[in-house]
C-alpha cells in the first residue's frame, strides 16, 4: 500500500488536485463566489474548448512531437464548414456540421501526419508551417471575416442548456451547454485506446524511443500517421463546438491559444521528451490554467497578468518534467549497474 502511495506522488496529478483545491478556498475566502453554482458552471463551459485542443496536444507530446497548428486547423475547418452551410441555406441538426468539419480536419491532420509521421520532419518545424498555410487559406483563399449568423441547429446546440445554474446573490444564471458532452465523450475515448489498445501503447512506446517501439513490432510511421488525423479531427470538433458556444464565427479568436494550452498539458505532468504522463493529469493541468485565467476578476487581479502566469507555468512544468526525466535515467543507470 505504502508503494502504491509513493508511487502516485512520484507523478504530478496529486499536486495538481491539491493547489487546486487551495486554489479554490483561497478564492473563496477572497471573493464568496468561488463554489457557487453558476461559477462552477462557468468553470466547466469554459473549459471545453481548451480541453479538446489539450486532449489532442496530449497526444503530440505522449509520442514525442508537439502540434502548434491545431488553433489554425480548428479555425479554417469551422469556418469552411459554416459558411459551406450557410451558403447553402442549411437548418438541418448540428450533426453535419460535426461531420464536415471532421473531415475537413482529417485531411488537414493528414498532412501533418505525412510530414512527421513517413517523411520523419521535425514535428515543431511541420506545424509551424502548417499553421501558417491552414491561416494563408482561411484569410487568403477563403477571405475570411466574421460571420454573426450561423445554421439554426448550430445555434440551437449552443445555447441549450445540458446543465443552468443560478446564483440568488448577483442575479446570474449560468448555461453549461451540451458541447460539454463532446468533450465528455472523447475524453472517455482517448482514455479507453490509450489504455486498452495496442495502437494507444504504440504511442506511448513511441515518445519513449521510436527504435526499440519498432523493435517491438509497432508500426511508428503508421501509428504517427494516423495520430495526427486523429488531432486534426479533435481540433476540428472543438472547433465547431465554440462556434456553436459563441453564437458566431470569428476566424481569428482561436489563434494564438496554443501556448496556454501547452503550458496546461505540461503542468499537468505529460513529458515533454515524450513517453509519459496521464489524461488525468493533462486534464487537471489544463484546467488549473482555465481556473486561474477564470478566477483573476474574482481576485480583483487584472486579467493582464495572465500571460506572466501562463509563462511562469510553462518555465516551471518544463523544469518538473527536466527534473523527473533525469531522476529516471539515474535510476535506470543505478540498476544497470548493480545487475
């Protein structure tokens, strides 16, 4: 039991859990708001979008690379696929929204894929590049502006409410919408292959050393090949889901949030040198970030001071993940040399 107990320290989720926890009654105690319902609800609204893009980057980083494209590719696949329906006078349901923009982010996921996965590019050097191509098309090709009407199903599922809280004090009612369930769902999934399918320890065997998970009879160019779609497909649900959230299409306001999201997933205790770290943990971490980034008007805190969080998050989960990555090859070293 003992072990058990050491063992789960040794990894940063119960850290993580634990300043937020804190986090929270301190905020509490400040402002009295902090564990009401409707702030609660706002936490969990607020945290779908940038729990998808994180569930996707977890997956860039489990096996050894990292995606800066995924904003990109989420924004040039909801607005496609809105103004593809829009133009068409569409009023059908959201799903083929979902399933336009899915495919859409499939073939963008693909190219990523190719690049890292058959012809063994630099995965930063990759999405950095087709980041800038999937924006050069968005805003180029497609002249991208904003768009203040979207599909009546589209709409509909954005502002019905799975969850509503109301809070007596302010007078605010709080919707958490059924987008929620979106990221519920491939939250559930990415855990059920990661941990029972062969292709999900694939990745794992992969960020760990790509030569011996070939040795091991993974198919590493196939298995990245694949992954990136997968990414790709994620951010484009995402993508669509805060569409729907906002009630409008802005082509540009999920730019830039990669930094924030990466900074959540390595808090969160997902190696940066790939091979390790948890969904849980990625999810904790992630939304630490959306907590404070949440929480900063309740402190009285300007929300300026954001950016100095986010960066000092990033300084500090690299060092964690430094540190445990070196704390491992000693150990490693240690027993190689008794044996």
């Amino acid at each position: 039991m003992s072990g058990k107990i050491k063992k789960m320290f040794r990894s940063n989720e119960p850290y993580i859990f634990l300043i937020i926890i804190v986090l929270g009654i301190v905020i509490q105690i400040r402002s009295g708001q902090f564990f009401t319902g409707n702030n609660i609800v706002d936490l969990l609204s607020a945290m779908i979008v940038p729990g998808l893009f994180a569930i996707g980057e977890f997956l860039a980083l489990i096996a050894g690379g990292i995606d800066v494209s995924f904003p990109a590719l989420a924004s040039l696949s909801a607005y496609a696929t809105t103004k593809f329906l829009l133009d068409r006078e569409y009023g059908g349901n959201v799903l083929l929204a979902f399933v336009i923009a899915i495919l859409i982010g499939a073939v963008l996921g693909a190219v990523n894929g190719f690049f890292i996965g058959y012809l063994n590019l630099n995965a930063m050097i990759v999405t950095l590049g087709t980041s800038s191509i999937f924006k050069g098309i968005m805003q180029g090709t497609l002249r991208a502006n904003q768009l203040a009407v979207i599909p009546a199903g589209m709409k509909s599922f954005g502002i019905t409410p799975f969850i509503s809280a109301y809070n007596a004090k302010n007078g605010l009612t709080s919707v958490l919408p059924f987008t929620f369930l979106i990221l519920v769902a491939v939250c559930a999934m990415m855990f059920f292959i990661l941990r029972y399918t062969i292709f999900g320890r694939g990745i794992y065997a992969i960020g760990g050393n790509p030569n011996s998970a070939h040795a091991a009879g993974f198919h590493v160019k196939r298995t990245k090949f694949i992954m990136y779609i997968m990414i790709g497909m994620i951010a484009s649900a995402s993508g669509i889901c805060r569409v729907c959230m906002m009630q409008q299409c802005h082509p540009t306001n999920m730019l830039g949030m990669e930094m924030n999201i990466i900074a959540g997933v390595v808090l969160g205790g997902v190696a940066l040198t790939g091979g390790a770290g948890t969904l849980t943990g990625c999810m904790l971490g992630t939304f630490l970030i959306i907590m404070v980034q949440n929480s900063m008007i309740l402190l009285g805190i300007p929300t300026t001071w954001s950016s100095v969080f986010v960066g000092a998050v990033i300084v500090i989960g690299v060092a964690i993940s430094a540190y445990q990555a070196n704390h491992q090859t000693k150990g490693r070293i240690k027993k190689e040399a008794v044996s």
